[in-house]
C-alpha cells in the first residue's frame, strides 16, 4: 500500500509523467465533482493498473518515500503540481490534486484504521 500510494504521488508530482486514457476523456468529466467531493472513496474504488503493486517491498524504506513525497507536496504546494495529468480525469490544477492526493491517503489509511 505505501509503494502504490508514494508511486501515485510521483506521478502527480511529475516523476512519471502520465497520458488521460479514452474512457477518462470520455466519462471523466462526469464524475469528476464527485470524485473531488467530500464523500471519501467507496472500498474497492478503481485504481490504474500500473500503480498496482504484486511484489513485496520493504516497509521502512517505502514508509520512508512516501513520508519524503508528502513532506516535499506540503513544501512546494499545490501550484507545484498544477496541470500534471491524471490518467482519468487529465489535466488537475494544484488544487485539485491535493484534493485527490488528500481522498488517496485517507482511503488507504482507513483501509488500517490508522
């Protein structure tokens, strides 16, 4: 869970620049405020399959990265991120990812009940 959640950051973050895929283009704006909502994501939320991870990691080191990317997202701020696309919804402003990068954590962490 901490490497998917540190790779999905680096991709906002611009580490691993990203293209909208067809079905985004196509249905993205449509579920797009409610994906930006309060509501948070529902179990079993859809994920893109490049950021599934099937290998073992190892915890303090990638406990470590994602604490490192989240510290470098609170020191440059939102703008750092602006118009870096999401391969469903495309281009977020900086505002936007950090609403999504917020929703993200917080699935994972309830997942844990941490």
């Amino acid at each position: 869970m901490l490497a998917h959640c540190a790779i999905a950051m680096e991709a906002a973050m611009g580490g691993q620049p990203r293209k909208q895929i067809l079905l985004g283009k196509l249905i993205g704006p449509f579920v797009r405020s409610s994906a930006l909502g309060e509501k948070p994501f529902s179990k079993n939320s859809p994920t893109d399959p490049t950021f599934v991870m099937s290998d073992s990691r190892e915890f303090i080191a990638e406990r470590n990265r994602l604490l490192h990317l989240i510290q470098r997202f609170a020191e440059q701020g939102p703008s750092s991120v602006s118009g870096a696309v999401h391969t469903f919804f495309g281009k977020l402003t900086g505002e936007e990812w950090g609403v999504l990068i917020y929703k993200h954590l917080d699935h994972h962490l309830r997942q844990f009940e941490a």
